[in-house]
C-alpha cells in the first residue's frame, strides 16, 4: 500500500508544492530577494504544509476507495460523490437546520479553512480564495476543519485495514 501511496504523492507533489514552491522562488527572485523572501516565508510553508494536507487526503481516499471498489469507474464516481454529494448534502444540512455545520461534510470548504490558517490570512477578508470560497459569516471553527479531516483520514485508514491484508507467500 505505501508503494501505491509513494507514487499517487510523488505525482500530486509535482502538481502542488512543488511548482508553487518554484513559483515563489521565482517571486523572491524578482523582488527584493532575501529582503522579500524573508517578509513572505510564511506563504512558502502554507504553500509546503498545505498541499501536503491535500496531497495525503486525496491519496487515502483513491487508495481506500479502490481498496473496497474493484470496478474502476465506480471508484471514480464514489470520489465525485465524496466530493459534490457530500458537499450537496451539507449545504442541505445547513438550510434545513438552520446552522453552519453542515460544512463539515463540505472536504472543499474543510481545506480552504485550513489553508487560510496556514497562510495567516484574516478569515474574515479572505475565506479561502476561488476554490474554497465559503460565506464568511458560515466559516466554521479551525479546530473543527482539523478535526473534520482527521477524522476522515481515520475512516480511510480503518478502511484499508479492514480490507487489504497482508498474506505470507511460501515456495
């Protein structure tokens, strides 16, 4: 499983982190140099930590979801249904009980919380950009996004342990 793991995160990291970090390089380059880098580094680790963030739960769904569903197109639509389903739902949640935390349901809106935790951005000015965008008055608690998540990483590992076991080869 970690060999399945290693390369669905060599492969994101190449699309996250890594051009986010050369283009913030690049940036720093441009500038002032040292002077801006040194202003900035915080975007650099949020840039860092939170693809990183996306990278680990992107790769423990496809690898838990391929895990329990054999069929390749299934697995593809149980991860749409992850996404908009589940993101659907809590929107359904919020306007039938009146409350903000249907978002939890919401994996989108769970990262843009903690991605503009980890660029130290002012929630109630930015509330996670074009992809992550939520209504500032339904931003949830951090704690709760990071629990959220952790909680999601747990059922996504339980279930790849209740399925994949590991079997002794003799010869």
């Amino acid at each position: 499983m970690l060999g399945k793991m290693w390369i669905l995160v060599v492969l994101m990291s190449l699309m996250t982190w890594v051009p986010g970090l050369m283009l913030f390089g690049l940036q720093a380059y441009l500038e002032d140099g040292w002077t801006w880098l040194q202003q900035n580094q915080h975007m650099g680790w949020g840039i860092f930590f939170g693809s990183w963030v996306w990278i680990l739960i992107l790769a423990l769904q496809a690898l838990a979801l391929s895990a329990w569903v054999k069929w390749k197109p299934a697995a593809g639509a149980l991860m749409f249904g992850i996404f908009f389903v589940a993101a659907g739902f809590g929107v359904a949640v919020n306007g039938v009980q009146r409350t903000r935390w249907g978002h939890l349901f919401n994996i989108s809106a769970l990262i843009g919380s903690v991605w503009v935790q980890l660029f130290g951005a002012d929630p109630k000015v930015n509330n996670g950009g074009a992809f992550f965008r939520m209504p500032s008055d339904e931003a949830l608690p951090l704690w709760s996004c990071w629990m959220a998540l952790g909680i999601l990483c747990a059922a996504c590992l339980y279930m790849l342990a209740r399925k994949i076991r590991g079997a002794e080869v003799i010869k």
